[in-house]
C-alpha cells in the first residue's frame, strides 16, 4: 500500500489525466483554483494544453472549441463562474459538445462567500440552461471520490456528448486526506464514437443516442450551431424535425439512467430509518449513524453519487422498506424536493443549514433521533 496525501482538487485533476483529459482552460476562482493549478503542473508532461483565459466566458469557450476539434476538455469554476457559463452550456447541450466542468461550490448567492463551503448550485447545475434538457450531475463525498468520479464524467461526457458537472464543495475540494491511489479501481476508459462512411450528417442519430463524431478542421465539413436544428446541421423552423431533436437529447439521457446511475448504500439490519444524502454531508452522517448505533439505534443510509438525472428508480426500491425517510443537505432544501417528488406518498423529514458551517454528526443525530 502506498498511501497519497492529497486535496480533492489535486484528486480530480489526476482524475481528470487518468481518463485522457489533455485540455483545460480556466480563470482563477476560490475554491477552485488548485484544479487549475495541478492541471498547470500535469497537463503538459502529458502533451495536453493548459490555458488561462481571460475570464470564465472565454475559458468555457476554449474548452468547447476544444471538445469540438476532438480533445478531452475539462474546465473549473465555482458558482459565479457557473452563472457565466450558463449560455455556453446551453451550446454545449444543444450542439453535443462533451466536456467536464467541476463547480467547487461555496456559499451563495452571488459572490456569497469564497472561503465557506455550501451545496449552493445544485438545481442551478440542472437548471441553469435554456430548454431544460437533461444533464449529468455527480456529487463526490471526499478526494478519493473527487479521483473516481472524474473518470466517470469524462466517459459519460464521450458517451453521450454533453456537458457532465462534477458537484464538489470547497470543504471537499480543499481538505487534504490520506487513500491508495494506487489501489483504486477505475472505470474503463470510454472514447467517443467515430463516424466512418460516406455522407456525413454532424447531428444524425437513432433515438434516444448521440451521433458519431467527427472534429471540426478536418478533412470532413463538420458543421455546429447553436440554433435549432435538423441532423444536416442547418437551421430549422420545422416543428417535426424540432421535437424529434429535443425528445433525442432528453430521451439520450433519461433512458440511460440506470447505467448513470452511482451511489453507496449502507443498509442495518433491524433499522426503520434510511438517512438519504450526498456530498460532504454524508461523512458526517456517517459518523452520527455510528453514533446512533453505538447506542442500539440503527439507523441505514443512501448516499447518491449521481444526482441528475435523479435516480427515480434506486430511491424507491431503497426506501420501500422504511418507516422514515431522513434528507440532509448543506443548503435550505434544493435537492429534497426532488426526494419528495419521487417519493410522493411518503413523509420526508428535512434538515439543511447554509451558514458555510458544516453540518456537525451530533446535530445529525439529533435530527434523526427526533424526526
């Protein structure tokens, strides 16, 4: 065993090299920076690229001309840098540009507060586009996490090209912590599907799947736009055309979400209460579940990796058999209704805090004791 000693930041950057990134542009921004900062050190001995661009909206443009020409793009913000990357993933989503964009989240709104973390972005993450289509969203709990989960983003981006959001938090981002790297076993790597034939149709596909892929500046005229429009690549006002698009990015998605599906489940025997959560709240859950049963009160646990889509089918089958559901969150409530929705004929019990304090175990506890 040979132990690393690593911040989650540095995790998801040598993620990001283990699944073939060799782009990254990006502009400085607590408390993402040090992503930037190890891409800055790596990318190059690996003969990748590592820019800075003048400001986020430049930096997510880099990345998409990136993805375009046929490199793994990754880019990192946190929530005022996602605010201003909101139009260019709307490109992204429509034109089906794959890349990875990590949001280190910290406690909003606004500017918020750049040292104090918070869960702060993450209906923003599934809604803050045009259109509504679906995305993938992934929430690591710690830097072992922040390393697998990079993997995973960048092979979900080549699957179905589209943007993957990796949901990190500065309290997760910028706590050095000790695991095997070595040790970890990580997804196959997945590469984008390469268009080989005759008449290339840059948006041409089966429902419910992405179209193969061709870099634009080749010999191929690869056409882009982020208008509507037909599997020629051409502008369209054609209703039928239209829905058949939109009803392909969203069912591309939704009808994968078993396979996008990740999570940790820790099931007690003799428990009536699930405790559902994500993020770094759940090491603190954790924790106050040990504590419980230390005291003969088991209490089972539900940690979801994959937050969009949500994963309807999983929290169902796990929360069947309980008496109690629990949701914890480091925010007022942006993922609990979602919980709530899915679970619609069930009471959910509810406890957020956005302070930029971490939720405490003991205060998990409690919570769980008296819900």
């Amino acid at each position: 065993m040979v132990l690393s000693f690593m911040e989650g930041n540095e995790a998801l950057a040598r993620g990001a090299i283990a699944a073939g990134c060799n782009f990254f542009a990006g502009y400085p921004i607590t408390p993402a920076t040090t992503i930037f900062n190890n891409m800055l050190k790596m990318l190059p001995a690996t003969g990748g690229i590592c820019l800075q661009g003048e400001d986020e909206i430049a930096s997510m443009g880099y990345c998409m001309g990136a993805a375009m020409a046929g490199l793994k793009a990754l880019t990192a913000t946190s929530g005022p840098g996602i605010s201003l990357y909101s139009e260019q993933i709307s490109f992204a989503i429509g034109s089906e540009i794959p890349l990875v964009i990590a949001d280190v989240q910290r406690l909003g709104p606004s500017t918020g507060s750049a040292t104090r973390g918070a869960d702060s972005d993450i209906q923003f993450l599934r809604w803050g586009s045009t259109g509504g289509v679906p995305v993938i969203v992934l929430a690591p709990k710690d830097a072992l996490d922040c390393y697998v989960l990079a993997v995973h983003a960048f092979n979900y981006a080549e699957e179905f090209r589209c943007p993957v959001f990796i949901a990190s938090n500065k309290e997760i981002g910028m706590t050095k912590e000790s695991f095997d790297l070595e040790s970890v076993a990580l997804p196959l790597i997945v590469e984008r599907k390469y268009y080989s034939g005759d008449t290339f149709l840059p948006f041409a596909a089966q429902p419910a799947e992405s179209p193969p892929f061709l870099p634009i500046g080749g010999k191929t005229l690869v056409r882009t736009t982020s208008s509507t429009h037909g599997p020629d690549g051409f502008i369209t006002n054609d209703p039928e055309v239209i829905a058949q698009t939109q009803e392909r990015l969203r069912d591309k998605i939704l009808h994968s979400r078993h396979k996008i599906t990740l999570y940790e489940e820790d099931m007690q025997q003799g428990s009536d209460t699930l405790v559902i959560c994500y993020g770094v709240t759940s090491r603190a859950v954790e924790h106050a579940v040990k504590i419980l049963g230390s005291k003969g009160k088991p209490v089972s646990t539900l940690t979801l990796k994959t937050l969009w889509p949500v994963p309807e089918e999983l929290i169902i089958e796990k929360a069947q058999s309980f008496k109690r559901i629990v949701v914890f969150e480091m925010n007022l409530g942006l993922y609990v209704q979602e919980i709530r929705r899915v679970l619609c004929d069930r009471k959910v019990d509810f406890y957020g805090q956005m302070n930029g304090v971490l939720i405490t175990p003991g205060k998990i506890a409690e919570v769980i004791a008296n819900a």
